[in-house]
C-alpha cells in the first residue's frame, strides 16, 4: 500500500464553491477511480483557509494518476474546479518526508 497526497489552493472567494461541489461529487467521477484497478483504500479532501490537501492510501498510485489526467470524468469535474482553484502549473503532488512507525 502506498500513500500518496497532493496540495491544490482555492481561488480568493471560492472556498464556499469548493465546500458546496464536493457535497455533489459526480457518481461517474468516484466510479472512474474505484473501477480503476488503483485499489484506492482511503481517500479524503481536507481543506483550511484556501488550502486543500488530498491524501490517498492505494496499491497503485500510477493508475490513479493516469485515471486523473485522463479520463472523461476527472476532465468534467476539471471544468467544474477550474473557476474555483488556483492553477498555478507547479504540479500537484506532495513528497512524503516522513512517516511514524
């Protein structure tokens, strides 16, 4: 199992636009992922003050990626996002510098 995380920034005034989408989460777009073959275990969204960090514990963290760069689902719900994050072209995802054992 492998964890991995991501960090993405809510555009100014958006927070409540982010908070209300993910209260409707497309079933396609949770389909896309669970039926990936990614064997995602655990995935959760937390957000403070513009700031939002994913985190995901899956068997195949390329699966997920490539799930989330291309398929139609994710590409819907990036319409959605787009007016209310931040691009900022840096790349998305976190290195893990620590672990507790």
């Amino acid at each position: 199992m492998e964890r991995i995380a991501f960090h993405l920034e809510i555009s100014d005034g958006q927070r409540a636009a982010y908070h209300e989408a993910h209260e409707n989460v497309p079933d396609a777009l949770e389909e896309a992922y669970l039926s990936s073959g990614a064997d995602i275990v655990q995935y959760s969204c937390f957000e403070k003050d513009g700031h939002v960090f994913g985190y995901m514990e899956v068997e195949n963290p390329e699966i997920i990626k490539r799930v989330m760069e291309t398929s139609k689902a994710q590409s819907d719900w990036n319409e959605i996002m787009d007016p209310i994050l931040e691009d900022d072209n840096s790349g998305i995802w976190m290195e893990e510098v620590y672990r507790m054992k």
